[in-house]
C-alpha cells in the first residue's frame, strides 16, 4: 500500500494551532493535546484527576454544574443529574424507551422526535447536554494553556451510525468547537499504541474497548506508520454498567428487596448503582467486598459468575471481527486492552486466554482513547507527520429497492473516505420521479434498518420502463458523513444531497440552540455573580454580629446602634436579592466598621501587650 505523507495532504490548517482531542464516553471523558510531542492530558486544578464524569447536574436555579461534583449529586438530587447522555445520542424516542426505565430522570415521549431529558420545567436534548460536558472539556484546557482554542477531535465509537456521529458533531459545534474530525474509539487507541513506535513496525492489532456503555472490537493493521482497519464491531449496550446492573440484580434478589420500592425511590436506585460499582472496583484489587455498614457483600466466586456472561458476549464479538477480517486468533500480534473496565482481571484474563497471548495494558486504559484522540488531532495540525489513518464504515449503507429489500451499495467496512455509484432504471412507462431512501444497516429488508433520508430525482423524461439510466452515488467523508447524488445519464438530470441524520438537528434549530445558550450563558453569569455576593454578604453580616458582641466595652452606644442598623439594611438587601443592592450595603458597613474596628483592634493590641507585662 502506498504511503501518503499526511503534512503534504492538509495544506489549509496552519502549523503549531493547537487542536485538541476529546474522548467523549458515556461514563468518563477526558482532553488531551500533544505538547511538544509529548501527549498530555490536562488535570483538574484541585483534584489532579485526569476523568471527568460524564455527568451533567442541573441546579435548583437551572446552573449548570459538570464532572465530579455533579457526579456527587446523583443520590441527592437523581431526578436533576443526567448521566449516560451519549447513549441517547442521535436516538428517538422510540429508540430508547426501554433503557427509559433504567434513568433517574425523565425522558420525553415525542414520537419519532430526538429524544429530550426533562428537568424541572425545561427541555433538554442530548446535543445540549453533550455539549456542556465539551464545554466543560475545552474550558479545563483553556486554562491549562491560557490561550483559547477553538478546533478538536472527537472519538465515538465504532458503531456509532450516521446519526450519532453527527449528533457529536453538532454537540461540538455548539460547544464553540470545531469538529475536525470524528474519530473510532479504537481507531484511536491503536493510534496511541503506535505513536513513538512508528518506525518499521508491521503489526496487526486488536483493540479491545470494555467502557461503561459500549463494547468495540476493531482489528487494525500497522505497517511502517500506516493505520488500516481491518474490521470492527462491538455493541453499543455493552459495559461495565451491565456488570453494575448484574450485581444489583443479585443483591435484590438476595435481600428481597421490593422492585416497586426501586421504581419509586430514584435515590435509592442511585445509591445502589453507586455501591454497585465501588464493589465491582474493589473486586479488581481484592479477593471480597464488605461495605462499610456490613449491609452489602459480594464474593469473588458470585462476583465471576455474575460477570462472566457479560464477557463471553464480548468475546463472541471477538470472534466475529476476526472472521470478518479473515483472520484467526494467533494472526494477532498484540491485543490492546481500552476502556475502565478492562481493569477487571477476569477480563484481562478472558481476554488473553482467548487470544492466546497475554494482553497489552501498559498504557493506562483510560487514557490511551484521549491520547489517540490528541496524535490524531496533532496529524491534523500538521505536528505529527508520518502517519496516515485508514478507517472503516461500521455500517452499511444503501437505498430502498422494489418489495423494501435493502440495496447496499457501501458494504460495512469499506475504507472511508468512499465514493460508490450503481446504476438502476425505472419500473414503470412514462414515469418521471424517482424516490431514492436511503438506509443504513445490515438486513436484508429495509424496515429493520435504520432510514438515513430520503429525496426525489425530478422530471426525468418520459421513457419506456427500463431504459432511464439512473446513477446513485454515495460519496462518503473521512467522518463517516454521507452525500448522495442521483443522476439520470441519458438526460443529464441531476440532484445531490447531504444526508442529514433523520433525528439531528436542522442549521435553523443549531442556530436557535448556540442563541439560547448564549442568553443563558449571560443568566448563568448573572446568577453566579449574585450567589457570590450573598455568600460574601452573609460573612460579612456574621462577622459585623460577632464584632458588636465581642467589642461592646470599646464602642459607644451611638456606633453600636449604627452598626446594627447596617447590618440590618445589608441582611434585607440579601433578602431582596438584589446585587447592587447588596454590594452598596455591604460597602456602607465595610465603610463605617473600619475605622471602627482599627480603634478595636488597638485596644486589644494594648490589652494584650499590657498583659503580657503582668505576667
Ligand atoms: P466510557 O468509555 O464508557 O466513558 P470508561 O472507559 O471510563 O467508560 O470506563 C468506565 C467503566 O469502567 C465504568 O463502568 C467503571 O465502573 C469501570 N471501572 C473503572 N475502574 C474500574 C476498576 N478498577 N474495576 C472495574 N471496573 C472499573
Ligand atoms: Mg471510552
């Protein structure tokens, strides 16, 4: 295969911009850059975490907090913490209604419309809410760089369809970010792998990605810096997130807990999938798991029996991404083990038993998706040379012939970028319009899959049935995003679209999305600064009381009386919560206690140093 020197491709990005690379997940998401040609992943200030959760906490003001902290949140206040928004991404109603049951908060039943998380009174689709977890992201980075950056990477995984990834990317843009590319999860985990060990390796490589939400597989082959992919897949409802469910059930089940009582009680639902997991992660280290109260055990022995169902299934994957890539376990040189729950030793264990070799986890299986993310990102700036990534399309896609049968016309696990025309005709004399749907998917009849669009090829001139020469096209970008064209060859008649994700969002709504946002960002600010100046006041206020208290034999009736009229001004300003308000009473009291307090402070100065004689 011939090699492509990518600096010489991109000639429109500027070199040394900074771009960024995001690794989106459904529990944890993380942003990294490659700095100097080291990558980095950038740290919470104070926490020095490297995750952050993809959790999104709408307070009782509608402030919108993101990560740990709103991760906290969710026994409190389940109904207004929204997880696992990315498994609703791209999705209608309909889609999900039965994982529905699962959340702690409301989804909305709009047939065939995007679905939208409900809280409080207000509507939230999951391109808003992904959107702020980005924000977020490219706001840590900001700091970290103290420059603004304003262009990214986003991973998804590898089954994600047309849909989700342009969800994604709408997300991104309105999170003022420049999607340059969406990118397959574990496209990305091998391009970790192999950045710093380009030279001269040719290897064929197994990603294995156990996440929270999604499992991917995608067999890749490495030759001297050129990525291709050989195949993928995975399932999207696959994580540690059944392991959690697993050992939940097996808790109800052993202390008789009254399903109706779950359903009801959100807090308690969350409090079990949060003591769940924490039994789950100590089961990595350690051989039993006792809570703390002593409520809760689990033995390594049930533990394994509950798990080990969920990793056949993953391992059943495996198997049919190596007989879609024609190859058999002891063809692969290396297994690189992606995703928090890799760490599960039985995984590791399962994994490289059935492989035969002892999986790879050196780098740190949370971070390699990031880390990929950011050497794709740095290719892009033109940083990185000498690589160039092949992808695949999971999906195949094609159009709607006679009797509804599906008509692929780009198979699943075609290179992208791809460009694909077939030729069809007309069933019937005369006719003069021809629909064209467009689908993606696997089975033989088209309802099962998933419709893209549609569109009409017009006025196409009158011919006998048959003899019309009609070419679809389907040119598909390196994002996995797809334009079809139709053209009538005899009379030249032609029409072309972009497939819009039939539950994405239209340029109209993105504008009246990016619109709300702003106008919020400025109430949010305005809250903020508010909720700031009450706080100070109210110490302020408490430490004005306690001064009067403690000084009462300094100060003459007259001040006293003044200063609790201050006080009492700034305490109803507080009620009024009025910000300027607020900030002019508590100047006036800082104003007339200072000098006040100068006087006291001397005096006790004095008193101290008089005392310290005596002794
Ligand atoms: P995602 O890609 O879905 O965002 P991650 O790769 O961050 O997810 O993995 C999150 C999952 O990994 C969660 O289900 C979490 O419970 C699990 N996990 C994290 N650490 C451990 C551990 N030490 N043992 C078992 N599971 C773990
Ligand atoms: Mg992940």
């Amino acid at each position: 295969m011939a090699k492509i020197p990518i600096n010489m491709q991109s000639g429109e990005i500027e070199k040394k911009e900074i771009i960024i690379g995001i690794d989106l997940g459904t529990t944890n998401s993380l942003v990294a850059y490659i700095d100097n040609g080291i990558p980095a992943i950038v740290k919470d200030n104070n926490s020095q975490n490297t995750l952050v959760p993809s959790v999104i906490l709408f307070g009782e003001e509608d402030q919108i907090v993101v990560g740990d902290l709103a991760k906290s949140q969710i026994i409190l206040r389940p109904e207004r913490t929204i997880y696992s928004v990315k498994r609703l991404m791209g999705k209608s109603y309909n889609d999900v209604e039965n994982y529905e049951k699962l959340l702690s908060y409301d989804i909305i039943d709009q047939e065939n419309e995007l679905v939208k998380v409900k809280v409080g009174n207000r509507f939230y689709n999951p391109i808003e809410l992904s959107s702020e977890i980005l924000k977020y992201l490219k706001t840590r980075i900001e700091k970290h760089l103290g420059e603004s950056v304003s262009k990214a990477v986003i991973t998804v995984p590898a089954y994600f369809n047309d849909s989700q990834r342009q969800a994604t990317r709408d997300a991104g843009k309105l999170a003022g970010l420049d999607v340059l590319r969406i990118l397959n999860e574990p496209t990305a985990a091998s391009l970790a792998y192999g950045f710093g060990t380009k030279e001269d390796k040719k290897e064929t490589i197994a990603v294995y990605d156990l996440g929270g939400g999604t499992f991917d597989i995608s067999i890749l082959k490495l030759d001297h810096g050129v990525f291709d992919v050989l195949s993928t897949d995975g399932d999207t409802f696959l994580g540690g997130d059944d392991v959690d469910r697993a050992i939940i059930d097996h808790w109800i089940k052993e202390k008789g807990i009254d399903l109706s009582r779950l359903e009801e009680d959100k807090s308690l639902g969350q409090a079990l999938r949060l003591r769940a997991e924490q039994a789950k992660k100590a089961l990595s280290a350690q051989n039993e798991y006792r809570s703390d109260d002593g409520e809760y055990a689990l033995s390594h022995e049930i533990f394994h029996a509950l798990v080990q169902p969920i990793i056949q299934r993953t391992i059943d994957k495996c198997q049919s991404a190596l007989n879609e890539a024609e190859l058999k376990t002891e063809d692969i040189d290396k297994i690189i083990l992606v995703g928090g729950s890799t760490r599960m030793p039985l995984v590791k264990k399962t994994v490289s038993d059935f492989f035969g070799q002892k999986a790879y986890d050196d780098i740190n299986p949370d971070e390699v998706v990031a880390i990929g993310a950011a050497v794709q990102a740095d290719i892009l700036s033109g940083n990185t040379t000498g690589y160039l990534l092949l992808d695949v399309t999971p999906l195949s896609l094609g159009i709607e012939t006679m009797g509804g049968l599906m008509d692929t016309i780009i198979p699943r696990n075609s290179k992208v970028p791809a460009s694909v025309g077939r030729s069809y005709t007309t069933s019937v004399d005369g006719q003069k319009n021809l629909k064209v749907s467009v689908y993606q998917g696997e089975r033989e009849l088209v309802e099962n899959n998933r419709k893209l669009g549609e569109f009409i090829l017009k006025d196409i001139p009158p011919m006998p049935a048959g003899i019309p020469k009609i070419e679809v096209r389907f040119i598909l970008d390196a994002d996995g995003i797809l334009r079809v064209r139709a053209k009538e060859e005899r009379s030249g008649k032609e029409t072309e679209v972009v497939i819009k994700s039939q539950y994405g969002i239209s340029e109209e709504e993105m504008g009246k999305m990016l619109l709300d946002s702003l106008k919020h960002a400025d109430a949010d600010m305005k809250k903020k600064a508010l909720l700031e100046s009450i706080n100070e006041a109210q110490s302020i206020l408490r430490a004005g009381e306690k001064f009067v208290i403690q000084n009462k034999e300094i100060l003459s009736e007259e001040e006293i009386e003044k200063l609790n009229q201050h006080i009492l001004s700034l305490s109803s300003a507080i009620e009024s919560k009025d910000r300027n308000q607020i900030e002019s009473e508590m100047k006036s009291l800082n104003d007339y206690s200072t000098p006040l307090a100068e006087r006291a402070m001397d005096h006790n100065i004095k008193k101290a140093l008089s005392g310290k004689k005596l002794a």
